[in-house]
C-alpha cells in the first residue's frame, strides 16, 4: 500500500484550530458538523480560478487554514457545481472522478456534502461544505437539505458582513478626505451664569461637510471614525481647530472642548493645552461606552488639571453615573438635557437635580444645567442653586462671527430676565445655516 503523500505533513500539522464564538459563520459551520456528526466543516469563496477557504471548523488537524486556496478545478465543489460529482457522496471512493482529486486520498475524503452559497441576487459566492474521513451510507436528502438550510444562514451573514465592509471602506474613505483637508468647522453654544445671565463660557461643537449620506449628525462621523481606528486622530482635529479660534473668542469666557476618555488618556491633548491659560479651557469629558480603566482615566485627568478644568458631561444619563462623579472628582458636572428638561414641573428630575448641587456644593464642584429651552426651567434651576445653564433658551451653537454679535448683545442688555438672543432675531433660513 502506498504511503499516503501529505502524511509527513500531516504529522507534524499544526493543531486542531480554536472556537472562534465571534465570527457567526464559524458558529453555523459547528452546529450544522455537530448536528450531522461530520468531522470537517468548511466555508470557501471563489476567486477566479481558484477556491479559498474562509472557515474551516474542525477538531482534526487539517493541511489548511482559513486565506488558503487550491485551484477550483482541483475541488469537489467546482465538479458538483458543474454537475459532474452529486452534492451528496456516501463515500469518495466510489466515484471515479473525486479518486482523481488530490486531496481524496489524501486527507482521505469519505462522506462529503456540499452546496453552493447563493447571495440574495442568485450569484453564487463560494461554497459550504461538510466531510468526514470514513464513508457514511446513512446520510439522506433529508441531511443534504439541512445543509442547505444552514447554507442559507451562512451566505446572509456573509453577504451581511460584505455589505458592512463596503460601507466601513467608504466610511474611511470620507474621514481619509476630512482629516486630509481638515474639513470641520467649530462652532460655539454660549454658557451663561443663571445668577445674572453673564455669558461665562461656550462649549465648541463640531460640524461638518452637509449632504453626505450615512452621515446626517456630528456624531456620525466620530463614530465612523472609531470604528476605523481614527476616533482619537478625528477628535485631536476637531480640538486644534477649535484652539486656532481661541484669540478671537470674547477674552473674559473660556472655552469647552469634547473628547472621549481615550483621547483624555492618550497623552496627546495635554501638549497642545499647555501653552494656553488654564482659566481659558475646560475639558470635557464625553462617551457613549463603559470606562474600562477608572485608575488609568483618573491619572490621566490630573495630568491635564494642571492645564485645565475637568467637566463631566450627560451626568444623569447614560454611562456618565455615580463612579465618574465620585471617583473622578470633576470641577465641572453638567446635567444631562434629560433631567433639565421639565425641571420645573417634574418631581423625580428636580429632586435629583436638587441632589447633585448638594452632591457639588459639598465636593467643590460647579453645575452646568444642558438643554435648558424654557423661562420656567432656567428660573427653577436658578432656584435650585445650579450656577450655570445653557440651551436654545439661551442660544443655539452658532459660528464664530454669530457669536461675537451674540456677545455684544448680552452685554449691551446686562442682567435682564433673559440675554438678548442674536440669533432669534435672524430669518430662520439664516439661523438653521449659522447653527
């Protein structure tokens, strides 16, 4: 008997590949070889003229991994695909044509089904197959169609996952453009003081190219950027750009920049804060995720409190809870626009805004109140002791220049009920472009 050709090989192949729980392919491939008792169950994706594996699920040590290919004419797919071998062998060996495939007597092949991968618009993407190296005569249409079956998961999750890649490319495609021609433009929400409605502050917003698709608020594009690796590169943009306005905002405010706790941590922010007065900047950190390191955040914000201010946003509401205010110890904490909103005719929200200024009073820090649209609200706030509020009530964010007019006109008022609004007294058409 002739040795078999990849038995050194085999020998010493590398070991039985591991559970792979993320990828929803390599999960379809396992219940489908749990559930027919086969002992190899594999994806493949035709280029060409070749077939490449995708996935391989196996407890055997095989010859190949997932970005291996063979050429197509050298596979049982492409032969039953053209008719010449049936989706459903027994045994291999009992077909003239699979003895003249190498990888028959090599691995060896005994049982083998296999069926095409079909994208929802009738292409054929590749291949889904299941194998074992002793024949199998008790396998049925009935298994073959369960192979189908689990075909079918398998090719709309790939066609799934092509979809997110082309999206993902053209996502990074437009960050690519924005951060090369850095394309976004600041604007400037004004802050005010509700004890006598000085403006005190303006938190910097970004915005950026209108009428792409897919990208319809700011926060779409930051959240591109993340998912491209250039959150931190995107979010450093969007700070020097707010930095070169600087000199030309109103010399008695200070200005508040968002960053996420990877750039706070990331060593690259403090160097460009520096050379800039302490009382000119607060940092404010914002997220939409959990913090994975307190210990490493904490350390980082007390290197950049000899820079600046430290603010926490959206306290009350999402991942912005307890631990940020206890352990971070803010100079800032700025309620979310959810527990401003009916302020004043809400029990629940005034009573928890009423705990955090005592929370603040009693460990040093100040509170800005978001998202403040109403008299009402703002007159309750001020009630509550809250020292700083901003929202519509006050003004919509708004470009440099609109803010410099805006300034002048809160000034020539002086401690009215309510700052002279700018930007109400434009046509509407006007003031949606300036904000």
């Amino acid at each position: 008997m002739s040795a078999n050709p990849l038995s050194t090989f085999l020998a010493d192949a590398r070991a039985a590949l591991p559970d792979n729980d993320d990828d929803p392919v390599d999960a379809i491939l396992d219940a489908v070889r749990d559930h027919l008792g086969m002992e190899i169950a594999f994806a493949g994706r035709f280029d060409g003229d070749r077939r490449t594996f995708t996935h391989i699920r196996t407890k055997l040590p095989v010859p190949v991994v997932p970005g291996d290919s063979e050429p197509l004419e050298d596979s049982f797919c492409h032969h039953i695909i053209q008719g010449r071998l049936p989706e459903l062998i027994h045994n291999a060996f009992d077909h003239e044509l699979a003895l003249k495939l190498p990888f028959t007597k090599a691995l060896p092949i005994g049982a083998h089904l296999n069926v095409p991968l079909r994208l929802s618009d009738g292409t054929i993407y590749g291949t889904f197959c299941c194998l074992s190296r002793e024949a199998d005569h008790s396998l049925t249409e009935r298994d073959l169609n369960t192979l189908k079956a689990f075909a079918a998961l398998a090719a709309a999750q790939i066609e799934r996952k092509r979809k997110n890649d082309r999206e993902l490319a053209e996502a990074s495609a437009r960050i690519d453009d924005i951060l090369a021609k850095e394309q976004i433009s600041p604007v400037f929400q004004p802050i005010h003081s509700l004890v006598d409605n000085k403006m005190k502050g303006v938190e910097s917003l970004s915005r950026f190219p209108r009428g792409v698709p897919g990208f319809d608020i700011p926060s779409d594009w930051f959240n591109a950027a993340a998912a491209i690796g250039k959150g931190e590169e995107l979010e450093l943009l969007a700070v020097r750009k707010v930095l070169e306005n600087l000199p030309r905002l109103p010399k008695d405010i200070y200005v508040s920049i968002n960053v996420s706790p990877e750039v706070a941590v990331s060593g690259e922010l403090e160097p460009l804060l520096r050379p800039l007065p302490k009382d000119r900047i607060v940092v404010e950190l914002t997220e939409h995720s959990k913090v994975a390191d307190f210990g490493l955040l904490g350390r980082a914000l007390d290197r950049l409190r000899g820079v600046a201010r430290v603010a926490i946003d959206d306290v009350g509401a999402g991942y912005a809870g307890l631990r940020h205010i206890v352990d971070l110890r803010p100079d800032l904490l700025k309620l979310d626009m959810e527990l401003t909103r009916q302020v004043d005719s809400d029990d629940a929200r005034h009573a928890l805004a009423q705990a955090l200024v005592t929370f603040a009073s009693r460990t040093g820090s100040q509170i800005i109140a978001e998202g403040i649209e109403t008299a009402a609200e703002a007159k309750t706030l001020k009630a509550l002791k809250v020292e700083y509020g901003q929202g519509y009530f006050f003004s919509r964010p708004m470009p440099l220049i609109a803010l410099s007019h805006y300034a002048m006109g809160v000034t020539e008022t002086g401690n009215t009920t309510r700052p002279s609004r700018m930007m109400d007294r434009l046509p509407d058409h006007l003031a949606k472009k300036l904000a």
